[in-house]
C-alpha cells in the first residue's frame, strides 16, 4: 500500500537542501541555467512569506510556471569537438567556434518573446488619464474605451471591438489622440496581457490604475508575484475564474489540468513534468515547524 503524502505545508524550504536537490533533479534539464538559482530563491522567498500558499504542489506549480514562461532564447558559443574528442582548429590556427540559439530559464520576470507579434493586443493604444480620474483607451484602429478608477470597462466608440488585427493601417483618431502610447505584450512571471487585464489586474492588487498607466511595473517581481499568486488562488484575471483549489485537494493532483489557469492547454505536459520534479525537491526540503 501507497503511503499517502502530506502535501499541507507553509513558510520556510532549506535553501542548501533546495539548492542541491534542484541541481539533481533539473542540470540535465536543456533549459537549465544556473546563473537563474539567485532569481529563483528570491521567488521562493516570496512564496514561503505568501500566507495564502499553504501547499507544496502549489509551490511547485508556480515554480514551475515561472521556469516555462521566464525561459528566453539566448545565443551560445562553444568549441567543435572532433571525433577523437579534441577540439577541431580551423586552417586559420584558431579553435573552431560554432553558435547555438538556446532556451534558458531566468526565473526572474521577463517580457514576452515577439512582443506579442501577430496577436490581437501586439499594436500600441495610447493612455489619457482625464481630470475625473477615469483613462481614456485608444487603440490603433481607433476604437476607444473609458477605465474607471475601479477597473470598470466602457466603449466610447460605437460597436468598438478590443483589439486590432495585426498589420492594419493607423487610424487617424489614433494619431490624433494626445494620450501617451503604451503596448500590452506579456509581461511578469505568468505573462499579463492585452490592456484590459493590465486595467483589472491593478486594481485587484490594490493600486487602481497604475498597471494600466505604467505596464513596466509588471516586471517588477513583488508586482509580478502578487499578480500570480492572487489569480491562481482565487482565479482572478488572467487565471479566468480557474483556481489552484480545483487541481490540488485531497482528492486530486491535477498538474496538467492547472495549465488552465495560464494558458489552456499550451505545454501543459510540459509544464505538469516541470512540476513533479519540484515537489520532489520540495518535499525533502520543506522545514517542518516545530511543535
């Protein structure tokens, strides 16, 4: 019989044990990178103070959300090896060097890759922040919206549809329009997108508008850990009503299925094996509380 393991837990990890566990478990990983741990530590600081995380596979979870959409394609250099295992050198008396494009995670918040090219948010809007406190939205083809101070969305323009297609010509209301221009590609740990999230996300923090005035601030990882954590615990904004309780309870471990709360179904195999080898490095260094 299965011994059933206690998966309950909140507050500190052994950072040694952490350390040396995640090392065994992740260096043949491809995306593996170990100038990224000093990232990953300062988030699991964040989730180990997090009274609302009170679970191990939700710690792995969220880190292995974080490793999967933090990872960026960077360019390697290294040494061609001959077939007797010596380093080739070319007719010039120099080692032959080849460059590789490689995926490495940083687990620190990051911005889209393409930002965002070919999707529906990619163009710019531009921002107007009116004296009555309400944000002025218009976009590329010249829809326009209003934003309340509490994150209420209106259309201005009539049958406005959020949005542009990629590639259309700029409306001429947009090139009219005074406000400051800012785009709402993916940004953070889970990759917030699109305006109207940025609008909806900063007031579920507690900072009104300020996501929506400066999306910068979503990088910031104390920002981009609350956005994460508030929507995967209670299922607001990007996570779309989809909470960690539906997938981990005593009854299910569903690692594949809490892709929902990020993406659909995008890698979500991927990712739920991400998550199985977290566990295992956070089971064996949670530290248990004293009684």
């Amino acid at each position: 019989m299965t011994e059933k393991i206690d998966f309950t837990h909140s507050g500190l990890y052994d950072r040694g044990v952490f350390q040396k566990e995640f090392a065994f478990h992740f260096s043949k990983n491809g995306r593996y990178n170990v100038a990224a741990i000093p990232n990953m530590l300062q988030l699991l600081g964040m989730i180990e103070r997090d009274p609302g995380i009170n679970d191990v596979r939700q710690v792995a979870y969220m880190l292995a959300t974080v490793f999967w959409e933090t990872t960026y394609p960077t360019s390697i250099s290294r040494p061609v090896i001959g077939k007797n295992g010596r380093q080739l050198i070319g007719k010039d008396g120099t080692p032959v060097i080849v460059k590789e494009r490689k995926w490495l995670m940083t687990m620190a918040p990051v911005d889209e890759v393409g930002g965002g090219r070919g999707r529906r948010y990619y163009d710019p809007v531009k921002i107007k922040v009116l004296s009555d406190g309400n944000v002025r939205i218009t976009e590329y083809d010249g829809d326009q919206f209003s934003v309340s101070p509490v994150g209420r969305i209106k259309s201005i323009t009539k049958k406005a549809v959020m949005g542009t297609l990629p590639g259309g010509i700029v409306h001429k209301t947009y090139s009219d329009d005074d406000g400051v221009e800012q785009v709402y590609f993916g940004r953070g740990y889970a990759q917030l997108t699109w305006w109207s999230n940025y609008a909806k996300a900063g007031v579920n923090l507690g900072r009104g508008l300020d996501l929506l005035i400066n999306p910068e601030l979503a990088k910031d990882p104390e920002v981009a850990y609350s956005l994460m954590s508030i929507g995967m615990r209670t299922g607001a904004g990007f996570a779309n009503g989809r909470r960690f309780s539906q997938y981990f309870n005593s009854q299910a471990s569903d690692y594949v299925g809490a892709r929902a709360m990020v993406n659909g179904e995008d890698h979500a195999n991927d990712i739920a094996d991400i998550a199985r080898q977290f566990e295992k490095v956070l089971l064996v260094s949670k530290i248990s509380k004293k009684v």
